[in-house]
C-alpha cells in the first residue's frame, strides 16, 4: 500500500524521502542544457538555451536575454542583443511598445498621441502635429490591440523614401511618413526619430525630445526665405534678412576686417544708394567724384559742367572715322556720308556754301595747290559760262546766249 508524505501519494516503490528525491530527479526535474541557462519546455521536456541565462551567483548582472547565437554575457541588469534586424518584414518592427489610444492606424505609420488620446498622423507643417508629442509607429490597424512602437527596430519599407546608413532620420511633412531631409519650410518643425542602421529601411527609433513652439530648438523661426538665427537659444529669422536662393538681401551690413565682394574679374557690385559713406575717404566739395591715384580712393573735383544740361547724347551707331553731326541741342550723331581719317576728309554728298557768291575756295595765301574737277561752271554778276573738256579741245559754252566756243591751241614742242 502506498504511504502518504506530507498528503502526497507515492507509488509502492516509494516510500522514504531519499527515495522521492531519487525518483523526482531522475524522471521529473532533471534539468537541461548548461549552467545558469533558464529551463523552458521543449515538447514536454525542459531544455536550456544560451539566449537565455540567470546567474544566481551574481544577481546584479541581472536576466540576460540574446536575440543572435553569441551567447555574449549581459553587461546590465536587462542585456538585450538584437539579431536578425536584416529578417525584419516590411512594416514590422519591435521593442518596447504600448497598447493604448484609441484611432484606426496603418502599420508602418508614424503617429503622435493627440490631447484627446487619440493616435494621429504626423505632419512636420504643422508645429501641433508631432513637434512635441509622444510618437509611436503604427505595428497593426488597431491602437489598442496590436499596439504602438515608442522604441525600438522597424523597418519603415512603405514610408521611408530613401535610405542611407547611420544618418538621422526626421518627421516628414508627408503626413505620417519619415525623412532623411530635414524639413526646412516656413513654420515646419524638424525633429529627429532615430537612425538608419546597416540593414536596408530598417531604423532604430528614438524619438528625440522636443519642446516650445515656433523658433523653439529644431524647429524653424520666421517666415519663408528668411535666414534663421540664435534668438535667445532658439531659431528665429527676420525680414531684414532673406535669401531667396539666389540674392541674400540684408538691412544693413556691418563687416570687421578685410571683406571680399565677389570672386572673379567678371563679377560686378551694385550699389543702390542714395548717400555712399567712405569713413576712410577725405570729405570732397561740390563736383567731387572718387578716383584711383594707383594705390588707393581719392577725392578730385571736376568740372561743374559736367553736371549740367548741355551734356551730350551719342546717337545711331557712330563708327571709326565718321565726323559727328549735331541732330538737336544735345545729340551728336555720327554718319557715314562726312568722315576723316586723319589725312582725308571725305564727303559723299555736295558741299555748298553758306551764302550765294560770298565765301572763297582758299585764298591768295592759302591757295589749293591743284583743283580736280569734271566740267567748270563760272558765274558772276557779268556772265555765265561753262568749260568743257573735250578729247581733244576745249569748248566754253555761253550758258546765257546757248554760243558755244572753241579754244585754238598750238601744240609746243
């Protein structure tokens, strides 16, 4: 008959406490795999394993827990080894995540915890959508039953765009999506959620702590194309300072030291200014322009007439040579019909005196050495004829009675 120990019934066989020892564990609780290895059950029977150990003898190294085959001792009281990162399916991810909130969600999607306890989709536009908020990826359709990422692995494949290793990766203002650019519009927030890590699409997220609202850390100040600047520690910009991606307009400038405008010989400066200060330049009077004396910028006064009404205008297109002719009280113009070359002038066209029978061809001092012209029409008050030259005699045509003349030459010798 069998005995009873403390309200247990044993089997015939046994009946003192050595034996029960003997027989527990030999066919009950004998335990498996190596030292300090958890037991767990393996199709009804305990096993060990190297991924999960407890060493009593030392207590403050804690429960180690390996994701990989390493086997590596935990250094902390909770050592996790993630593995297997590259197996992670698109739109999954884990670590430590939460299941409340309330809101239908898409796994893979990136959402922050509204006031009303709500999961909304993130939008880095909108400072109130996710710039300061507890975030959370989406692991099912469901908040509540298949929970919400707020650390850990994912594998953002759907809502990532590009990838790069170990770069930061942002809130992006697509809504509930990630980004590796930094959003950088008027009143966007830039917030970093984590790292990319070596496998591709896979990121490691972290969200970064953020606070305060426009201007606050990571999150733009001003206005579009304004320059951010440090504004009592946080970003700010003003419209006295812009950049439009080509021209940086400024206010004013105040510059120390030696400063450079430009960077090579074509460049050019404009200045749109009514009053020009030059500190190192001497004070000038009126008609005081600024010239180069070889070493440096000095003052030199010119004459007043140059400021005055009766400056002249060039006009057409004037070309080498060409002598300029006055078309109003201000314009000159050149023209091709009246040039000089500095030997010839050249006139294509008549020239004619200023007045009828007035003015003289040269003088009795100043004479023309030879005349070359076709026929010769002389007028007076007296007569009018006219010589012509024939091939091989002369004839001089009285133009008033219509008489024609021959000249008798003699040849000589």
């Amino acid at each position: 008959m069998a005995k009873k120990i403390k309200g247990v019934n044993l089997i015939p066989e046994v009946t003192t406490r050595p034996r029960l020892e003997a027989f527990v564990k030999k066919h009950v609780f004998n335990a498996a795999g190596s030292n300090t290895q958890i037991q767990f059950n393996d199709a009804g029977s305990f096993a060990g394993d190297p991924s999960l150990v407890w060493d009593v003898t030392h207590p403050n190294d804690g429960l180690g827990i390996f994701l990989d085959e390493t086997g590596r001792g935990p250094k902390v009281h909770l050592d996790v080894n993630y593995g297997y990162l590259d197996e992670l399916a698109a739109d999954s991810g884990g670590g430590a995540s939460v299941a409340f909130g309330s809101g239908t969600t898409i796994a893979g999607k990136l959402y922050y915890l509204e006031t009303s306890g709500e999961w909304l989709q993130t939008d880095a536009d909108i400072l109130a959508s996710g710039s300061t908020q507890l975030l959370a990826i989406a692991l099912g359709t469901d908040a509540a039953d298949d929970g919400m990422l707020i650390h850990g692995f994912f594998n953002m494949d759907s809502y990532l765009g590009s990838f790069s290793k170990g770069v930061p990766v942002y809130v992006s203002t697509d809504v509930g999506q990630a980004t590796l650019t930094p959003p950088a519009g008027a009143g966007d927030f830039t917030r970093v959620i984590g790292h990319c890590t070596e496998y591709s699409n896979v990121i490691y997220f972290n969200p970064n702590e953020q606070s305060g609202s426009g201007g606050a850390a990571g999150i733009i100040g001003g206005s579009n194309t304004q320059v951010q600047f440090n504004n009592g520690g946080s970003f700010d910009g003003s419209a006295n300072l812009t950049f439009n991606g080509t021209t940086l307009t400024a206010a004013g400038i105040s510059s120390t030291g030696n400063t450079t405008l430009g960077d090579a010989s074509g460049d050019s400066v404009t200045i749109n200014a009514e009053t020009i200060v030059l500190s190192n330049v001497d004070t000038g009077t009126d008609n005081t322009v600024l010239v180069y004396n070889g070493s440096s910028i000095v003052t030199d006064e010119i004459d007043s007439r140059v400021w005055g009404s009766t400056l002249l205008d060039a006009s057409g297109t004037p070309a080498d040579n060409q002598v300029g002719v006055w078309t109003d009280a201000n314009t000159l113009e050149g023209t091709s019909n009246f040039t000089f070359d500095g030997t010839d002038l050249t006139v294509t066209a008549d020239v004619l005196p200023g007045a009828d029978d007035t003015h003289d061809l040269g003088s009795a001092a100043a004479r023309w050495a030879n005349v070359y012209t076709g026929d010769l029409h002389l007028v007076n008050d007296r007569g009018d004829w006219t010589v012509v030259e024939e091939e091989d005699y002369i004839t001089v045509r009285n133009n008033k009675t219509g008489k024609r003349f021959k000249l008798l030459m003699e040849e000589i010798d």
